[in-house]
C-alpha cells in the first residue's frame, strides 16, 4: 500500500532532493484521498507519519525514524511531522542559499537546456511561492548569454509579461541554436552535449607570474596549457594557437585551428602583441623556432637569410615569422 500512494525515498540528502519527495508525499495523500472508494480506510496523522516514515531507506534518514518513531506518531498533524524532517536534514538557511544559487545563476559559455535545468533547481529548493512566475522568466531571460538576450529582445512584439514559461524556453532554445550555427556563440560545449559527451568545465588556474612565463618560454612551452616539448603527442604552438586539453577544462586558442579543418594562410608583420586571458598572450617568438633538446644553438645564431622586397625570414625548417624592414643588398655592410 506505502508504494501505492508515496515513493521511498533513497537519497541523496540534498535540498532539491528531499523538497521533491516530501512534495510527491503531499501528492501522494491527496490523490489517495480523491480516487480511494468508500470502503478505503482514510488516512488519518499517524497513518501519514507512519507511511513516511516507512519509506525512508536512506541509511541516515531510516535511523533517524526507528530512533523515534514513537515520538513522532505522537504529533498531531503531518505537517509537523514535515516540518521536523526538514529541520534535521535540510542545512540551516538552505531557503537563502537556494535563492542565492537562483539569482547568481547564469548561463555563460554552457549550453542554453542545462542553464534552464540548473535554474529549475535552483528555483525548485527555494520553493515556487518564494519565486514567482513573473521572476522566473526575467532571470531566465536576463542571466542568459549576451546574445541570446539582444537577440530575444529584438524580437518585434516580444512580450515578457503575456508569454508563458515553457513558451519563452522554447523560444530561447530555438534562438540558442542559431546563434551556435552562425557562429555567433562559441559552441564548443554545446557541441560536446549535442553528442552526447559529458563537456568539461573551464579550467579555473592562476594567472602565470613573469618568473613562470620565462620558464615556459625558455623550455619552448605554452602559456595556455602549460605543456612542453617533452610531452606526448606536442605540436609547436602557442597561447592563441593552443589545442587545448579536454581532459584539463582547458578550452582551445582563439586561433586554433583543428587537423581537419581548411589550412589559413598567417602572416605575421610587425611586432603586435595582444593582450588577452588565458595564456593568449604569448609573444610568437616561441613559434618561430622548434626547441632542439641535442642543439646548443642559441636564437641568435639562427640562419638567416635576406628575401627581395625588404622581408626577413627567420629560421629554416621552423615557421617563418615575416617582419617588414628595409632592404639592404648586403648585410655585412650595414653599419
């Protein structure tokens, strides 16, 4: 009869969780009592408290009601009974953190449904009374990526206040994937979960001192994924040309270019650096010559040889790094 009318209940001891359970219990009661016949025995406190109880197999949870279980079918009404399960298992003010991790949820990089997913959550532990219909879509619709918003809003007779939730959701995930395939939003998670691999997270790491930057740059290494010749499976590259490392969070370079995809022709002209996050920062003079660990050679006795049109190649069998300086027939003479 128990699991007829409640679901036990096996954990975890979140606050999403228990509020989701104690939830179906509520519905569980009442539908019993709508559908039961007149020869169905109603269901009185005790018989509540009792099937609630019962249908605790969490290990904790199952100890917490044998130990008193007595002292519970003593109360008079199941709310109280409710009220005692969320002061034992539910963390103090866990109603404050749970609006805090509704209003600081945002969408980001990720993909638009697990935005929506973890915001339901969040807006389900905080309990619907606490946040409105009307909140909810606005948190939706302002915490999503930039985009995504400026292209809502552009909508001709957008209505925030007449459309529904699920409706705006729809609307916004039709948007979402867009925007991915113009290219307009960077799609490498969105990617990852559209085929089903779990996409990690970005790396959070400390940003490289100088005194780091110049070991790296001396062992020939990068300043995003922090790899070095010695690696395995090293290609020559640097920050902005990083492959990244799925398995460390560490998201490519904002010029790489996978294997598979058309070759670009690069020119590098002058000495322009570009000062971005991530490693992506990294002068190009590391690319301009391959480590050689058995050579000795220094960068300044690498060949060089003078082209016609004033340009200078730097290097032999590294890519070449093309700087516009004026001609000279022989360099021997320069003074």
């Amino acid at each position: 009869m128990a699991s007829r009318i409640i679901p036990p209940f096996a954990g975890p001891l979140t606050p999403t969780a228990i509020e989701a359970w104690l939830g179906l219990c509520e519905d569980g009661f009442a539908i019993y009592a709508s559908t039961k016949t007149d020869k169905s025995p109603a269901l009185d406190v005790a018989t509540k408290i009792r099937l609630t109880g019962t249908n605790m197999q969490e290990p904790s949870m199952a100890a917490w009601w044998s130990a008193g279980r007595s002292e519970f079918l003593k109360l008079t009404s199941w709310e109280s009974f409710e009220k005692m399960i969320r002061s034992r298992f539910l963390p103090k003010g866990f109603k404050l953190m749970a609006l805090r991790s509704f209003f600081v949820c945002s969408q980001g990089l990720r993909p638009f449904l697990e935005y929506v997913a973890d915001l339901a959550e969040a807006r389900n532990a905080a309990g619907h009374a606490a946040i409105t219909s009307s909140v909810y879509k606005l948190q939706l619709l302002f915490h999503a990526h930039n985009m995504l918003v400026l292209r809502i809003m552009a909508i001709p007779d957008f209505d925030i206040d007449t459309i529904t939730f699920d409706n705006l959701v729809a609307l916004m995930a039709m948007q979402w994937d867009s925007l991915v395939a113009e290219g307009s939003a960077r799609p490498s998670r969105a990617i990852a979960s559209a085929q089903g691999r779990s996409a990690p997270a970005v790396a959070a790491r400390a940003p490289l001192s100088d005194a780091e930057k110049e070991q790296l740059t001396a062992a020939g290494a990068c300043w995003r994924c922090r790899k070095t010749p010695k690696d395995p499976k090293w290609t020559p590259h640097i920050g902005r040309t990083c492959p990244g490392d799925e398995a460390q969070g560490i998201l490519p370079g904002r010029d790489y270019i996978p294997p598979s995809a058309a070759p670009v022709k690069r020119e590098v002209v002058g000495m322009a650096l570009l000062s971005l996050q991530g490693g992506e920062d990294q002068p190009d003079q590391t690319s301009l010559r391959p480590p050689y660990p058995d050579d000795d050679t220094s960068e300044d006795e690498q060949p060089v040889r003078h082209v016609a049109g004033g340009v200078l190649t730097v290097g032999d069998s590294a890519p070449r790094a093309r700087l516009a300086i004026p001609a000279y027939d022989d360099w021997s003479d320069q003074e």
